[in-house]
C-alpha cells in the first residue's frame, strides 16, 4: 500500500518486506542475496507443541533486541549468513546467495497457534532456528526479562523474504525529495 501512495507499481517493485526494510536500516543487499525478516518472538511449549506466544518478545527494548541480534551474528553469523539489529523485535537476516519462495509466514498471524505447521521449508532455516532456541535459552537479557516477570526472546523468527528490489530513487522517479515520519523501517 505505501509503495502504491508514493507512485510504485507492488507488481513490478515489490519483492518481499525485508529487503525493504534492510534498505531502511542501511544493510547493503548484493544482486544475489536474499533478506529475511528475523524477528525476536517468544515461543512456549504446550504439551510438548510450541507455541506462538508473542510475535515481539513483549515488545522487547531497542538495547535488549540489539544486544541479543549481534550475540547471535557472533554465533550464527558465518560464511554467507549475517544477522543486522533493527529496532526492538525488528531485525534483518541476510543470507548471500539464499533462496526465495520458502512460504514463510509472519510470526503476527500465528499468535496463539501451535508453529509446526507454519515452520519455514528449508532445512537450513529450520536449523537457525533451532540453535537460536538453545542460544536464546540463558542469554542475559532473557535472564532479565524473566526475573521481571517479562517474557523472553527465546526464538527468532524468519518471515518476509526477498531480493533488493529493482526501482528509482523517489527523486528520480517524480524530481521531488520528502520525507515521511513512522516508527516503522518499512515505510
């Protein structure tokens, strides 16, 4: 909808949320890298099913959502996978030279739901995920955040995947600069 108001046609611009937003945060996307939205969520374990809990950790902090995303560039973040804080929950994955079209669906739409379902295709991401579990688990934030009765960060969640569009600046498009004011990389 905003590529629309500000002149863009979705149907040849848009090619996923996360390249979008990796552009916002500064994040340089190569022709053949892949971004992926990393959100920090908490998941909970029913009965030996996981859960959705929260698709934002609890609106975790601008600092804990950092300190956690560059804990797991450190530990996660080899070869051709890098991990870049956002803000909060909001966080860029990027993977050179990954694939698109995994089906993946954003951590929002499932709160409350058991994930198996909805875990990404893809070993690989499957795997991120599953050492982000164990990483998460003790981190000092998540320490934290329980002792005040908050919840934790203890997954990531990947969603929203694409390539760097192909499109014009604003001002090469329409020769008019603006700015817009939103607590959100995306627009």
């Amino acid at each position: 909808a905003t590529m629309s108001l500000l002149g863009y046609d979705p149907v040849e611009c848009y090619t996923g949320r996360a390249p979008i937003e990796a552009a916002a945060l500064g994040v340089p996307l190569g022709e053949d890298d892949v971004a992926f939205r990393c959100n920090l969520v908490t998941l909970r374990n029913a009965g030996g099913r996981l859960v959705m809990e929260d698709y934002s950790a609890g609106h975790i902090s601008l600092y804990e959502g950092e300190a956690i995303v560059r804990f797991l560039d450190e530990h996660l973040g080899k070869g051709d996978i890098s991990f870049h804080p956002g803000k909060g929950y909001r966080h860029i994955m990027v993977w050179r030279g990954g694939p698109t079209g995994l089906g993946l669906t954003p951590p929002h739409d499932i709160i409350g739901w058991e994930v198996e379902p909805y875990i990404p295709r893809g070993e690989f991401l499957v795997e991120l995920m599953e050492e982000s579990w164990r990483l998460l688990e003790n981190h000092p934030a998540n320490q934290l955040r329980r002792a005040k009765g908050r919840l934790p960060a203890n997954s990531v969640w990947f969603w929203g995947e694409g390539k760097r569009p192909q499109m014009p600046s604003f001002k090469e498009k329409w020769g008019l600069e603006g700015a817009v004011v939103t607590a959100v990389d995306l627009i």
